[in-house]
C-alpha cells in the first residue's frame, strides 16, 4: 500500500475538490507566525463526522500520520506538519454546523469548525453569552479552542474552555466514535473521557463535535483601564476588586509600557487614553464588570472601586468607558498588542503561569536575570493577571536584527525563564498548549511520574503513533 493508493481512497470518501496535493498548500504548511514550516503529503477536508472517521480509519491502514488542524491560529507549532511530507492534514473547517441551541439547558451543540465569534454571534441571538473570548476569536476554532484549552480575557470569571464544554464527540485512532454530546452538568459514570481529550492537543483523538455551556447575557458590562506604578500595585487593586465587585469581576488584564508603546507605534490608530506623548504609564491594567442589576448600579460599582484605588495609592489615573464604543476600543488595545509585536519582529513568546502573589517577584527577578544576560533585550509584559497568566515576551534590542537575536538567544532565554517560572512554582504552558515548540522543555520539567503516565495513555489510546505524531510528548 502506498501514498497514490492512499489519496485515491480519500477522493472516494471526501471528493476530489477536497483533498488538496502539490503547490499551493502553504497556508496548511506553516503557522499563524510564520514560525514553523512543514510539508504536507496533502490536505484532506471532510464535510462530517463520519468522512472524519472513515479518513482515520484510511490512515491507519496505511500508517500515515494525521495533523488535525482548526483555524491555525496555534502558537506552539502543533498545527503545522513536519518536513518529511508524510504526513496528512485533517482541516475540520468544513465541520461549521451549529447542531443546537438548548435555550432551558443553557447549552449549545457545535461542530469543531465552528469559529468562536460565530457561536457567540449565535448564543446572543437567542439572549444567551458563550463566555470564552480570545483575541483570535474571528478565526479560531471551537475544536482548536477544546483541544488546547484555551483560556482567554474571561476565565477570572467563566474558566477556561475545559470549565465551558459539558460533552465531546470524538473520533478515536481507531477511526471509531465515541458520542459523549449530553448537555449533563453531573454525570458520575466512571472515567471522564470528556476532560482526557480537553487539552490533549489532537495526540489521543479528533474532537469533532462539542456540547458548550451558555450563560445570561448581563444586563450591564463597564470596562475601565487604570494605571499604576507597579506589578504589586495591580495585584493590590485586583484584591480591592475581587472584595468590591465579587463575581462580577470578568476580566483583569495587565500591560507594561512597551506593550503599550509597540502598540502605538504600528497601529496608531487605536486610541491611547491615559497617555501622553511625555508620559507613558509603566502599568496598565484594563478590567470588566459583568452586573445583572443595570448600567447604573455597575457604573456606580465600578466608579466607587476605582475612587477607593486612587485614595489607596494603587492607581495613579483611569478612564471609565462610556459606551460599548469605548469598551471594544479599551480591548482593542490591550488585544492588539500581539499583532504589534509581530510586526516589530519576530519575538521569544512565553505564556507561563504563577501564582497571582508570586507575580511582582517573579516579573521583578527575571526582568533583572534577563537584563544582566542579554542586555537591551526588550521585555513586553501583558496578559490574564486575575488568573495569573502572563505573555512574558522577549524582542530583540533595538536595532538588532530579530532573527539573529532568535538564533543566538532564544535557547538560553527560555532556560532562564523557564528557571524562574518554576523558581516561583508555576507552569510554562498556561493557554497555548505544548506542541511542537515546548515538547523539549516537557521532558525536562514535568515529574517522570507524570510524563509516564502521559505515555502510556498515548500508547494506549493511539498505539500506531498516527494522531498529531510528535506532539506533545
């Protein structure tokens, strides 16, 4: 059996319009950041769940490795295929359906093609939020969104997208299908097969189909941005927050100066409050209050925190949004940053967790670590502060050429932050999963006892080796 006999199979069970060979591929063949670059034996697009299940079955027959692949907004390399063109790329954006929306269940049944902001376009229709938001929300996937994880502006409140999902369908490595949609919030029978899949990055199964929690829409949602002097000011006012709004509390996001400033500079065009062309605030911190009791009461919520953080000293300024104008325009900036870095250059991305205390020390002794070993190296802190999720970034010194800066520095910087991330006991993948781009530092920082177990079950679930091969462990 070999690769023509194998394409000719796929033709016969998806179409031939739907299993793309030769030139033109590269948008299946390297990542959102241009960072990685493979080569696909081809790309195979099925329209459902049983296509899916039966370009497994294909692939197994012939052992040919299979890279599932969402909307490609990964940031780990998990996504793109390897260079030996061998291996075959499973886009599940034809599987788009949104199969139902229980409104008395609170739930919604979705296909893994969905794109984020098109299931919560849907949920609002029918009065109803799908709270998980993420800057990628225009092109991601629920499926990719499931199979990382992902966390996102809203998980000081929701949870991450594991806390969203109530049932998966899934293909097996054995091309068999696993129906676990029902919309049960409790369901003790035996092992949850569901959270097994959530975050295993498409190394155990496909997830082709979702079960997703809705909520209300709150009546009233106020955004603010503060500044403040420094990260154990911002972690202050996060406390004051959490006593004074409660569950209210949505969002808490945090900025440092250059996050800001790369901002300025490639898109100027995106409104800087509190901000002046002599002042740059070291610290911003952009935070939501979700109220089910009316503008005026979480306006009056939110003005009274924020009065209480300038008396104590913890701000220095804010701005209050006055509409939903201004909200989009406030998240605009703080979900902008990412594209403002790409195009300063190319940049060592970290997306590491620590406890929400641990913060300031951490940012504080490894911005030193990071000064004394690559001076000029430029720092861009931004990210989730109310959850602990930092996007510790590193761009090249000034003038510096950023893909020289890459070649000679990356390796070592990630040890030392890495170092630091576990030096104040937190994990080096909070959001973005591990992929192709953390599965190293994996085998050198998770317990043996936790990696062997991460084995076995892969050898157990895919004992062909052809989910996602290479990825993750």
């Amino acid at each position: 059996m070999g690769t023509p006999a194998l394409l000719s199979e796929l033709r016969t069970l998806v179409g031939e319009p739907h299993v793309l060979t030769g030139p033109g591929l590269q948008a299946y063949e390297c990542d959102w950041r241009k960072r990685w670059h493979g080569r696909a034996l081809a790309v195979v697009r099925p329209a459902d769940t049983a296509q899916v299940a039966r370009v497994v079955q294909a692939c197994l027959t012939h052992r040919v490795g299979l890279v599932p692949q969402g909307g490609h907004t990964g940031l780990v390399g998990g996504g793109t295929p390897d260079n030996s063109g061998t291996q075959l790329v499973l886009s599940l954006q034809r599987l788009n359906r949104i199969r139902e929306i229980d409104v008395d269940n609170l739930t919604m049944t979705v296909e893994a093609g969905c794109i984020l902001q098109a299931v919560q376009v849907a949920a609002a229709e029918r009065g109803l939020l799908f709270p998980l938001s993420l800057a990628a929300e225009g092109s991601c996937t629920i499926g990719g969104n499931l199979a990382t994880n992902a966390g996102g502006t809203q998980v000081l409140r929701y949870g991450n997208a594991r806390d969203l999902c109530l049932g998966l369908e899934v293909v097996t490595a054995e091309g068999e299908l696993l129906h676990g949609l029902g919309g049960l919030r409790k369901d003790n029978t035996g092992y949850d097969l569901r959270d097994l899949y959530i975050g295993s990055e498409g190394t155990l199964g496909i997830i082709t189909a979702a079960t997703l929690k809705l909520v209300p829409q709150p009546a009233a949602t106020m955004t603010a941005l503060a500044t403040c002097t420094n990260p154990e000011a911002a972690v202050g006012l996060l406390r004051l927050a959490r006593t004074r709004l409660g569950a209210t509390l949505t969002g808490f996001e945090l900025m440092n100066a250059l996050a800001r400033e790369l901002v300025a500079r490639h898109l100027p065009q995106i409104p800087q409050p509190l901000w002046t062309d002599a002042s740059c605030p070291p610290w911003s911190v952009l935070l939501e209050q979700s109220d089910d009791e009316g503008p005026e009461q979480a306006h009056h919520r939110l003005e009274g925190l924020l009065e209480q953080a300038l008396e104590q000293g913890l701000i220095q300024d804010a701005v209050v949004a006055k509409n939903m104008s201004e909200s989009r325009q406030l998240w605009h900036l703080r979900e902008a940053i990412p594209l403002a870095q790409a195009e300063e250059g190319l940049n060592i991305k970290h997306d590491i967790s620590v406890p929400v205390s641990r913060i300031p020390a951490f940012i504080a002794t490894t911005n030193a670590i990071l000064a004394q070993a690559h001076p000029g190296c430029r720092l861009v802190n931004f990210g989730h502060l109310g959850d602990g999720n930092l996007h510790y970034n590193v761009q090249a010194p000034a003038g510096t050429p950023p893909g020289d800066f890459l070649a000679r520095c990356e390796q070592t910087i990630n040890t030392l932050v890495y170092d630091s991330v576990q030096a104040h006991a937190g994990s080096i993948s909070a959001e973005h999963g591990i992929g192709l781009l953390k599965r190293e530092e994996l085998a050198q920082r998770k317990s043996p006892v936790a990696l062997d177990l991460m084995k076995r079950l892969k050898r157990a679930l895919d004992p062909q080796g052809i989910l996602n091969p290479g990825r993750v462990v």
